[in-house]
C-alpha cells in the first residue's frame, strides 16, 4: 500500500514534463520558466525534507503520509485552475512540500516492514512512478481531451483513494512517544556512515542530473529539434523509457552489491549521455530516445547502490533523518542544474546548453567509478 503511495508521488512530479511544450505554445512560456516551474517543486520539497523530514519519527508515519496526501491533492486543484506560469509555479511549491514530507515518511514505513525489500521498493518506486506519469500524461496529452486538466483530475482522484486506504492501515512506527521534536533544520546523518555519505555523492549528482536533464531540459531540446507535432510524447516517451529502464536495473541488481549496482550504474551513464549528446550534434530524436535506455539502466542502478549503501547501516530511529539528509543532496543538485540550465538556455540556445549538461553528467560518472567506498 504505501509502495503505490510512493509511486503516485513520483508519476505527480514527472507528469508536467509532457505538458511543457503545450504550456510553451499556449501561453508562451520561456525555457527559463520552464526551469523555474521545474525547481519550484525541488526547492519546497528540500525545505520540507530539511525541517521536517524526521516528523515521522514523533507523530507516526501514518498520519504525515495522510497530511502529505491531502497537500498533494490542494496542489492538483490547483493545477485544474491554473491558466498562467505563475499558477503552475504556485502549484508546484505546494507539490514539492507535499512530496518532501511523504518521501522520508513512506520510505521509513517501507524500512519499517522489511529492509531489504523495502530499499528495493523505495529504489524502485520512484522509477516506476515517474515512468507512470510521463508515459501517462502523455498519452492522455496525444489521445484524450483537455490536455491540459485530464492528468491532474486522474493524479486527484488516485490521492484521494489513498487518503482513505491510509487512514485504516497500520502504524508501522509505535515507538514514537520517547522522542520529543522541535521545528528546527537537522540533517541526521550517523557518525559511522558520513564517510560513505561523501563517496557516494558524485554517482548521486550524475544520477539526479539525468533526472534534472530529462524532466527539464530535454522537452525544450525537442522543441527544438522534433520535426513532429508530438513533442508531448516525444519527452514523456524519453522519461518514461529512461525510468522503466531504471526499474528493470533495480529488479536486475536487488540481489547484487551496492558497489557493483554503483559501477555498472556508472558505465550504463556514461554510454547512453553519449548517445543523447551524439543526438544533439545530428539533431536526432532517435538517438536521445535510444540514449534514454542505458542512461535508465545508469539511473536505476545508480539511484539503488547509493541507498542500499546508506539505510541497510542506519539504526530504526536513524533512518528517516537519514534519508532527510539522503534527499537533500539528490535533489540539491538537480534543482540547481535545471535552473542553471534554463537560465543558459535563455542566452545559449538549448541545445549547446544540453551538451553542457551531459558533459557534467559524464564527468561525475567518471568520477565516481573511480572512487572507492567501504563496502568495496
């Protein structure tokens, strides 16, 4: 049950990705709003992850998961009313807050059941999610009428149901009542694993900077290149192979090592940014999309050896102000790149700007083949 929460969280953050070209013609929206819109989400979800990312831990992850719930569904009526950027953009800061108190609250309920089954679908479900949403929304955006509302009405109706289904589970987390809590920003990250937290963070930054190339910047490139009139499936088509390639890596490598998921993740990286850059010198959309494979298989794996080498660690009560501090700096980067990127498109053009982008992408993934952790 919460697994499926988790993934409604994820397809709600990648289903405007197909929508951005429709939202650029329509009401004329620039490439930097785009990227403003994008990182709004990002921004308010890590001010929620850094001052409440542990609220589960003193009010019981049931009752955050319903609050995160009931502020997802405020924000998809507002993305029903929206008729501007700046509605979007309103909507989006809502989204984000809702998302940055669901995902540490899920995750830990999940860790709370099994462990190891719960850093599997916590690696799995935001691939799977994202994959839903983009594909999704843009089938609904080719195939089904008002584009622009159809998806959000559909993402409302699902919170709704899971209001409901979570507010008659079980409280995974009983122990609550011994620790008192206070609103002040804390990033937990135990003494013992901070070496690891380090080592770990380039693969992160290449992993959450394909996230940030794919749902902010690769719209706008097929914008740019696309011959066809579909670059709403174009870029949802993208998101959805590079995120069903993810889950695939992450049912591939369950059983395997964080460090060997951490390598192949890197290699997987560095050849489909390739692609996607070749794609960009022959003005190919075939080649972006072929690219979205392999850079998939790099993002899954990626995404499950750098948990997996972080929360199998951490004690009960350390795991969600854990995975606070694990968020933060996943989502950091991503938000700071699409912004970058958006702004540099604005004065570069976007395709140059995706180049740019991808470079960074694969120089981090070098980096972090090369780097070693302690579970190697």
């Amino acid at each position: 049950m919460h697994g499926l929460t988790i993934i409604l969280f994820f397809a709600a953050s990648s289903m405007t990705t197909p929508l951005f070209p429709l939202y650029q013609a329509s009401w004329g929206l620039s490439a930097f709003m785009i990227s403003v819109i994008f990182a709004a989400y990002v921004g308010t979800l890590l001010i929620s992850l850094l001052f409440l990312g542990a609220l589960s831990n003193h009010f019981g992850r049931r009752a955050v998961i319903v609050a995160a719930l009931v502020l997802q569904s405020v924000a998809m009526i507002m993305f029903l009313v929206a008729d501007s950027g700046h509605w979007l953009v309103a909507a989006r800061l809502v989204q984000g807050f809702a998302a940055g108190i669901a995902t540490t609250a899920v995750a830990a309920a999940l860790l709370d059941v099994d462990q190891k089954t719960g850093a599997m679908i916590n690696s799995l479900a935001p691939m799977a999610g994202m994959a839903v949403g983009a594909l999704g929304a843009g089938a609904l955006v080719q195939f089904a009428p008002l584009p622009l509302r159809l998806v959000y009405a559909v993402a409302l109706g699902l919170s709704l149901i899971q209001i409901i289904r979570t507010l008659i589970s079980a409280e995974t987390f009983p122990d609550r009542r011994s620790n008192g809590w206070s609103l002040r920003p804390r990033i937990e990250i135990p003494s013992g694993l901070r070496s690891t937290f380090v080592r770990i963070l380039p693969l992160n930054v290449a992993v959450w900077g394909l996230g940030a190339l794919f749902l902010s910047v690769l719209p706008g490139l097929f914008h740019e290149i696309a011959t066809s009139p579909s670059m709403a499936w174009l870029s949802g088509g993208a998101v959805g192979v590079m995120t069903l390639a993810g889950a695939a890596a992450v049912l591939l490598w369950r059983n395997s090592s964080p460090a060997n998921a951490r390598r192949w993740a890197g290699l997987a990286i560095i050849t489909g940014t390739v692609l996607i850059l070749a794609g960009t010198v022959l003005h190919s959309s075939t080649l972006i999309l072929l690219g979205s494979l392999p850079t998939g298989i790099g993002f899954g794996g990626g995404f499950l050896g750098v948990l997996r080498s972080l929360v199998t660690k951490a004690r009960a009560q350390e795991r969600a102000g854990l995975l606070s501090a694990f968020y933060i700096a996943s989502y950091l980067p991503n938000a700071l790149l699409a912004m970058a990127a958006g702004y540099a498109a604005q004065h570069l053009g976007v395709i140059p700007v995706t180049q740019i982008f991808a470079a960074l992408i694969i120089m981090m993934a070098i980096w972090s083949i090369n780097m070693k952790v302690a579970d190697e």
